[in-house]
C-alpha cells in the first residue's frame, strides 16, 4: 500500500472507502480499543445568516452588519463558535487589513461587523462567513459612486446600443446629479437636476433653483420647453437647439402642495402631467385631473389625442382611470374606467413612435409587489408580464414592435414583445438595474442604469461606468444618443 497519507477531501475518495480501508489495514486488535467520547460524538450543525443586503457610497463605511448563529437542533443562539468572514476584493477591514478575519460568537449567537471600508469604484458583490462546522452564507453589498464632480456626456449609439464616435461632452458640474430628462417630437431638447435642486438646460445655462421636479419637452409647434417646479408653483421656459434660454420664465399656475413629479408625452401633439405630493394630478393647463392619485402616465396617440392615464386607491384595490384632455389640458368627456388590481401602483409608463411604419402604442405598470403589467388600451383585464420586477420601460420601434424592457431582482435583465409575449434575456448577472429609459422618433433607444453606476445598452454591452444620471434620447436625425452624467471621484 501506498504511504502517501491520505485526506478527507482527496479527489475520488469517499469517506466510506477510506473507512474501509482503514478497518483493512489495521491490526485485529484496534477494533477491542475503547475510543474516546470525542470520536463518535456527532459534530452540532448550525445555521448562519447576515441581516443584509448592504448598500454604501464609495470610499465610505459599510453600515453595522450582523452575523447571527443558531443550532440546528433547538434553534437557540449558539455562542462560542468561531466564524471565518470574508470580505470582498477592495474592501477593508478598519485596520487597513483585506480578506479573511476570523471571529467567535457573543452570548446571543452573534458577530457584529463595523468599520468595513469600501472601495473608490461602483461595485455590486458578496460578503461570505463560514463556519467550521459547515455553516455558510453569503449577501449582496451595493457600492455606489459618491463624488463632488460630474461631467455631462452626450454618445451616439448605433441601432444594437454600441456607443459611436462622436458625441460630446457639457459642463461639469460640482454637485451630484439627480437627473437627466431628454425629450424627443421631431427635435428634441435636455435638461439636468441637481440634488440641491438647481436645473439646467442642455448647455449647462441655469434656469432655476430649488426645483423638486422636472420635464423637457417638446411642443407641437416644435417650440423646446422645460417644465419645472418650485414647492408648489409650475413653471415653463422656451430654450434654442443649444439650449440657451429664450425668453422669460412663465409661471403657469400654483398646487396644493409641492410638486412631485412632471412627465410629458411627445407624438407630434405633447401631452404633460402633474403630481403634487397630497396625490393632486393636474394637466398642464392647471386643472385638477384626479385626486388620491398614486402613479400616472402621459401619452400621445396618433389621432394626435392626449390621455392622462392615473391609478388612484380605494380600500386595497387600484382602479386605473384614463382621462382625454385638450391642448390646453381641459379634460374632454369623463375620465374612462380600465381596469382594477389588488396592490399599489408603483410606476406607469406609455410610450409610442409618431416616426414608426405602424401607429401603434403601450402602456404597462409597475405595482408595489413588482408584478409588471400591461395596461390594455380599451379597458379590460390587465396582461401580467412578469413578477419580482425592479424596473422598467416601454418602447414601440419603427416596425411597430410594442415592447417592454424590464429588469429582475435577481440581477436579469429582459425584452418583452408583448404583440405576441415572446420573453428574451439581455443580460444576467448585471446587479440590480434600477432605472431603464427609452426614446423613440422613427429611430429608436433604450438603456440601461444599475444600482453600482453601470450603464447597458439594448444588447447587454457596457456603455460607461460611473454614472448617476442618464436618459435615452432620439434627434431630429434619427441620431441615438444616450447623455449621462459621469462622476469623477477621490477617496
């Protein structure tokens, strides 16, 4: 026999085979040798489990984490056991130190974590700790850019997503930025926010502070306009191509309470939206289109006729109404019934192409739960798309396709052609994308933003890296385009 020593887990030996063996090899007498308790005594098993996932900034501190140590047996806490934890790559312990750390459980079956360091760059991974006795588990850790400085990018995309040549880059900015809001109706027109709520238009001109909510937009007569709100008064200014401010500011009129959110609808006619915080939604002529008013979509048909589409609650049901208005934003007729679910809408989307072959359009929500649906044009029972859905958007490209772009929380994400719900994966593993926009005038564009600042185009690729903010956006060239704001950051 060989002398070579052998190991539990060498390739291709089984633990009853070297039992075997052993009992072979050895001489008669060992089998009357009394053994000590230790030997046959069955090792305990336990369960281990981090209270994560955990999000940070970079080049912050991981919040408090928790690692918990319970019996298999009786489920009590199981103090005294030692615990391997690993951190990921670019991550520090509060000494400077990386890796591995070993640690033992306090009285309530528990290691406590503080002072974890996180990395200059986005990152979306695992946290893992271990046990001897074969316990494991693992969480996710969100690390997101956080910077004094952004740069305003605009790239050219080619139909699949892949940047171009070209494109350019704006100002730079000294503060985060919220958001990125393009708008698209045969020219087409962008402003930024600031986290401290100072808006810009495309050049980097200032048009407003302390704004909470935005919307470019682009009007019938092809006028480039930018809505905004200050707490609970709207207003309205004209910019040039280049975004230079034209005119004077209009207000338009004044809410019950600050504004929430503006989101306009462009198809050779424009249709905007208004939300305050109590759940008022106006048109843009200032009258009150609903009240309690959860989520709401704008959207412009090819009868160049405007709908406020709105969820309201009652009791644990959603009813989703659809209100026609005029240009001027007076409603036409009573608001129209489409269809009740049990759960809070989250988010509504409707979208379509004035430049596509076919006049086609959609629409889909987003509930509370993360059930995706499709909102049915003329009332009806709503098409459920997918479940655990984090994010979404609705597009119509310029054959007529209705689609739906949507990520999991499982890090996926995917195409739904919903003319006949044939389902394609994008991509996986992306971590979790939080926020998908798509622009269509004939051409068409939708990306992609996750949670680490990764940005995705339509076939999964990577754009850049870095970003906060961005918004998918179409010229009067049919020129895809896609403007980000990338962050430059210093620990």
């Amino acid at each position: 026999m060989s002398s070579e020593p052998r190991t539990l887990n060498a390739p291709g030996i089984s633990r009853r085979g070297l039992v075997g063996a052993a009992a072979w090899a050895a001489p008669a007498i060992a089998v009357t040798m009394a053994s000590p308790a230790f030997a046959v005594s069955p090792v305990e098993k336990h369960t281990l489990a981090f209270d994560g996932p955990y999000e940070s900034r970079t080049c912050g501190l991981l919040p408090t984490m928790v690692l918990t140590l319970t019996s298999d047996v009786d489920r009590k806490a199981a103090p005294g056991v030692p615990v391997t934890v690993t951190l990921p790559t670019g991550f520090e312990w509060s000494d400077g130190a990386v890796g591995e750390r070993d640690f033992t459980t306090d009285a309530a079956g528990q290691v406590t974590l503080v002072g974890v360091r996180t990395p200059l760059r986005n990152l979306w991974t695992f946290i893992s700790a271990r046990t001897a006795t074969g316990a494991y588990d693992s969480t996710t850790v969100s690390v997101t850019i956080a910077a004094p400085f952004a740069t305003i990018v605009s790239r050219n995309l080619a139909a699949d997503g892949s940047p171009l040549t070209g494109g350019a880059t704006q100002a730079g900015f000294d503060g985060p930025l919220q958001d990125i809001k393009a708008a698209q109706n045969g020219g087409s027109t962008v402003a930024y926010l600031t986290t401290d709520g100072r808006l810009y238009s495309v050049n980097g001109s200032l048009l407003a502070k302390g704004v909470g909510a935005f919307a470019s937009s682009v009007e019938p007569d092809g006028a480039l306009t930018v809505f905004w709100g200050q707490k609970g008064d709207v207003f309205r200014r004209t910019v040039d191509g280049a975004g230079g401010p034209q005119g004077s500011t209009e207000r338009l009129f004044t809410a019950a309470a600050p504004i929430r959110e503006i989101r306009g609808a462009w198809n050779e006619v424009s249709c905007i939206g208004i939300l305050d915080e109590q759940g008022n939604l106006y048109s843009v002529g200032g009258v009150v289109i609903a009240t309690s008013v959860t989520a709401f979509g704008p959207q412009a048909d090819f009868q160049r006729k405007r709908y406020l589409t709105y969820a309201t609650k009652s009791g644990s049901v959603t009813t989703v109404f659809r209100q026609t208005v005029d240009e001027a934003g007076a409603p036409i007729d009573a608001a129209a019934t489409v269809f009740s679910v049990d759960d809070d809408v989250a988010e509504m989307q409707m979208s379509a192409n004035y430049g596509a072959r076919s006049q086609n359009s959609i629409g889909a929500m987003r509930t509370d739960r993360g059930g995706l649906y499709l909102i049915p044009p003329n009332g009806g029972t709503a098409t459920l798309i997918a479940e655990n859905v984090e994010a979404f958007a609705t597009l119509v490209d310029y054959s007529g396709n209705r689609l739906v772009y949507f990520s999991t929380k499982d890090a996926t994400i995917w195409e739904c052609a919903t003319d006949t719900m044939t389902f394609t994966q994008i991509a996986r593993n992306v971590g979790l994308v939080s926020t998908i926009r798509s622009a269509a005038d004939g051409a068409s564009v939708v990306v992609f933003l996750s949670k680490t600042g990764r940005l995705y185009n339509k076939e999964g690729g990577v754009i850049a890296e870095s970003i906060a903010a961005f918004d998918a956006n179409v010229t009067s060239g049919t020129v895809r385009q896609v403007y980000y704001a990338q962050y430059q950051s210093i620990c």
